[in-house]
C-alpha cells in the first residue's frame, strides 16, 4: 500500500470538534464548531424585515467558510414587491416576448446575424451531417448537428 501525498487522501485530524463520537450521553458532534458565518442583515427592505432575517439566521446558522468576510450588504429598496403597484404601468408584462401585447424580440436590439464563429460551423453542416450519419456516432454528436441546424437563419 502506498502513502497518500500530502494533503490527499487518509485519514484527517480534525481541526476542532471530537474526532470520534463517544456512545449515548458521551456523543459530541464530529463536524466541527457549532460557531459558524456571523449574522448580516440586509439593508433596506420594510421596517421589522431585518429581526426576522435575523432570526431565521440565528436558527440555522450557516457552516465556516474559508472564502472570508462576503461584504457589505444588499439593497433592497429599489425592488418592487408582488403587491406594490408597478413601476412601469403603461408596459405590459409580455413586452419584449415573441406573443402577447407590447413590443416583440425586435425591441430588444439583437443582431439577427450570428457570430462569426457560428457562421463558420454553419458552413462545416454538410461534413458534421455526413459524421453524425456514420454508424456508431453518439446521440451527442447527432443532437449537436441538430441544434446547429436549428441555428442557421432562415433563407441560407
């Protein structure tokens, strides 16, 4: 049997916590520190918001990272709630969707051309519809030909 590179495999002595549980009434938790992230509250929101953030945070505290302190934190008075009126009452709601009222996928400015590289791929179909025919060639490959396929722009 070989011995693992350091830091790979084999057994680990805990950092804190018990390494082994005893039995019944000697049992300690074997995961660690019970300590945990410190409780952030976001800012903003409605008033009495925050202690109940705060609450469910000091209920199920979340584990140590190693990452560090995450920053300050978020915002929440720009969002609108489900029940607050709209910000923007005269767009309709599917504004921007290829159905319903509003502008369609036009108003959103995309280039209907595709990107260099997929005109590239487009032009190499006829040789990837020839390898997804070959007997024996994977699903994946029959199924990338296909959305390669689904991508070419209507008229080409």
């Amino acid at each position: 049997m070989t011995t693992p590179a350091p830091g790979r495999g084999g057994y680990r002595q805990p950092e804190r916590g018990a390494p082994v549980s005893g039995p019944g009434p000697l049992s300690q938790r074997t995961d660690g520190p019970q300590g945990g992230q410190p409780v952030r509250v976001p800012t903003g929101g409605s008033y009495g918001s925050g202690v109940e953030s705060q609450a469910m945070q000091q209920a199920a505290p979340m584990s140590e990272t190693p990452g560090g302190d995450a920053g300050p934190g978020i915002d929440l008075s720009a969002l609108v709630g489900f029940g607050e009126p709209s910000a923007q009452p005269g767009t309709p709601v599917t504004a921007g969707a290829a159905v319903g009222a509003g502008p369609g996928p036009e108003a959103l400015n995309l280039s209907p051309q595709p990107d260099e590289d997929m005109q590239n791929l487009i032009a190499a179909i006829p040789a990837l519809e020839r390898m997804a025919n070959v007997p024996g060639a994977s699903r994946a490959t029959r199924n990338y030909v296909r959305y390669l396929k689904s991508r070419v722009p209507p008229g080409r």
